[in-house]
C-alpha cells in the first residue's frame, strides 16, 4: 500500500488542527499514514529557526491567535496555552512510533488513532503526554492490548534512536516545520495545504 509520510511534532497545535482530515484522506484514498514524529529542536537547526518559546511576543501571540482561529474554523475547541505545552517529547514521540511498530508487527491497536488521541490530550485537555500513566490511557482507548510493554518500547534506546533518524530523514527531505506531508515525494508543509495534498492524491 502506499504511503502518506507525515512528519510532526507531538506538541504541535497545528499538526492537531490536521490530524482528523489526514486520517479520512488516508482512508478514502487507500493510503497507510507513515507516521514520523520528529523533534522541532533538531530539525530547525539547520534553518537556524528561532525556538517558539524565544521568539518575540508579538510573534507568538500571532501565531496562537491564528490557531485558534483556525481551530474555530474547523470546529476544534482548542486550547490556547495549555499548562503542559511545553515538556518532554521522548514519550509521546516514542509511543507513536512503538505503535506504528507494534501494528506492523500484526499486532492489534490503531496508531492513527493513538496519534491523535496524544495531540488532543495536550490540546483540548490540557493532560500531561510524558506522564505514563496518561499515556497508558491513551494507548489501551486506541485498541493496544499491553500499554506497559508499549511504553517500555516507546522509552528503549532503539525507539530513540529511530526518532532521531526521523529527524535526520526529515533534514534530508527538506521538512520546514509541523505537521509536513509527502505524498510520494512531494511535500506539503501545514495543515492548510490539505487541499493541495488532496489534489495530489486524487
């Protein structure tokens, strides 16, 4: 089957505001999404991007007040500055990627739902996605039968290290920020270059 290659941030708010509308383009079109969490911190260092929380204000204020007006658009009721924006990526990173592991392994659980399921915990509930037991919440709600054995997955040095080759793949690739699509090799940067990518699909 071919794939859609999303790259994004775990923490991204607009990666949350496209997730739903890339599962039902993925499905409608008989395409596996390849999730490919990556960390913003690594993959900006090559565009010497300015970290988000170092930015001016004027800038940062912007930016929220567009996602949330994006996020009213979409009927979203996003959060504006969660308690827990900013915190530890290797768990809510790892687990998507043991998921997506676990499921190609045969084993049962949706990981396009788990995916999802961690970007609203931080977005429209403001929970803690590096605490594990949220996280075993999360994974047992998206059909894993075993979320120990997952989060020990998620944390082992082989998951962390296939995040870090994420985040060189997506260097190579020329990713520019969250969430970023590719649709056989072209790529589709933001949540608002669904349409195009649709096109691309169709």
């Amino acid at each position: 089957m071919k794939t859609i290659d999303y790259y994004y941030s775990t923490r991204s708010n607009f990666t949350l505001l496209g997730a739903g509308r890339l599962n039902a383009l993925a499905a409608k079109y008989k395409r596996r999404v390849l999730h490919r969490p990556i960390l913003l911190s690594e993959t900006m260092k090559p565009l010497k991007s300015t970290p988000f929380h170092k930015r001016p204000a004027i800038l940062r204020n912007y930016a929220m007040h567009d996602a949330l007006r994006t996020a009213a658009h979409l009927g979203i009721p996003l959060l504006r500055e969660p308690v827990h924006h900013m915190g530890p990526v290797e768990l809510p990173s790892g687990i998507v990627i043991a998921g997506q592991n676990a499921v190609l392994r045969g084993e049962a659980g949706d990981v396009d739902s788990l995916s999802v399921a961690v970007l609203e915990a931080l977005w429209l509930h403001d929970r803690d996605i590096a605490d594990e037991a949220v996280v075993a919440e999360l994974v047992k709600a998206s059909g894993f039968k075993n979320a120990d054995a997952l989060i020990a997955e998620a944390m082992s040095d082989a998951t962390q290290a296939e995040l870090m080759r994420n985040c060189t793949e997506a260097i190579i690739r020329g990713v520019i920020g969250a969430p970023t699509y590719f649709v056989d090799e072209e790529m589709f940067y933001g949540q608002d270059r669904l349409d195009y990518l649709e096109r691309a699909l169709e």
